[in-house]
C-alpha cells in the first residue's frame, strides 16, 4: 500500500503540474495512475488528488473539475457520462470508530456512480454508496447512503429533495427552479 501511495503521489504531483490546455497529457498520466488508457473523450482539469489511483475506473465522457479527491482503496468505479464539480471528495476509505483499533485498520468499501451522474460543487461521497442513474448530487452535500436513480439529492446527510424527470434534469442544469 505504501508504495502505490508514493507511485501515485509522483504521478499525481506530475500530472498537477499541467493545466487545462495540457488535456493530452493530463489523460496519458491519468492512465498511468488508474492503470488504464482512459477515453479521448475523459476531462480532467488539474490539480487532482488521489492515494492509490490503481481502484479508480471510468468510463467514456467523464469530466472531472479541479480540486477533487479521490481516495479509492476500496474501488471506485465512475460510469459514462459522469459530471464531477470542483472540490469533491470521493473517499472509498475510512477507519474504526474504537480509537484502540483507529491508527490500525484502513477499512475499504466501493463506491459505484452510474452513468450520467452529475456530482456538484464541494460535494462529498462515502464509501459503500451507489449514485444511482440519471441522479443529481446538490453542492456541498455529504452521500452517506445509496441515491436511487433519476433522484436530486442535497444536505448532511444526503436526503431525496425530489425526483428527476428529462425537464427536470434540463432545470437543475441550467439552475432554473420549478416555481409550482
């Protein structure tokens, strides 16, 4: 474990060295560090933040803003499609509560976000959790618990604000509100 964390950090400390216009290279480094060719179409603007890289798989069309973290020990696996704001957090890993066993035990669980996944703003995700289809994740919330497809979800902790249907996810987009 501890020499992925330092191979990622070389490569991550690389890859935050670009900026947007350098999108070739910030896919070939990404590659390295998930230990697949990502898409053409994949988008990352730097700096990102990772300890392994290697549980980290994504799909086609996936765009990722600057400043996220993702922590992946316990495998990470981003659809198509997926939208993923700046400063997120996606954090696969977390410790025992007991604080005999804290410094001791890492404890990975997966994180699954499905195709067409819009995470927000300042949003954080916890192991163990699904995003399902079509869903939204609202900035700043924290997801400590599965999202049902075609669901807007917001707060601490996460909870169900409504359901998404095309209009609806074309509002959230764009920021406009149901006024009804």
């Amino acid at each position: 474990m501890l020499a992925n964390t330092k191979r990622a950090m070389a490569i991550t400390a690389a890859l935050n060295r670009l900026t947007f216009n350098d999108s070739d290279e910030v896919r070939a480094l990404f590659s390295e560090l998930i230990g697949k060719k990502v898409d053409e179409s994949f988008l990352l603007i730097p700096p990102f933040f990772t300890a392994g890289g290697n549980e980290i798989r994504v799909g086609r069309n996936v765009f990722v803003n600057q400043n996220c973290t993702f922590y992946d020990l316990g495998g990470l696996d981003i659809a198509d499609d997926v939208m993923i704001g700046p400063n997120v957090s996606i954090i696969t890993t977390g410790h025992p509560v007991d604080p005999s066993q804290r410094r001791s035990t890492t404890i990975g669980k997966p994180i699954v976000i499905e195709r067409n996944v819009w995470i927000a703003a300042g949003a954080i995700i916890v192991g163990g959790v699904t995003v399902g289809e079509n869903s939204v994740v609202a900035a700043g919330s924290v997801v400590t618990r599965d999202v049902p497809a075609n669901t807007l979800v917001g707060g601490n902790p996460a909870r169900a604000i409504r359901s998404i249907g095309e209009a609806a996810s074309s509002d959230a987009a764009t920021g406009h509100r149901d006024r009804t």
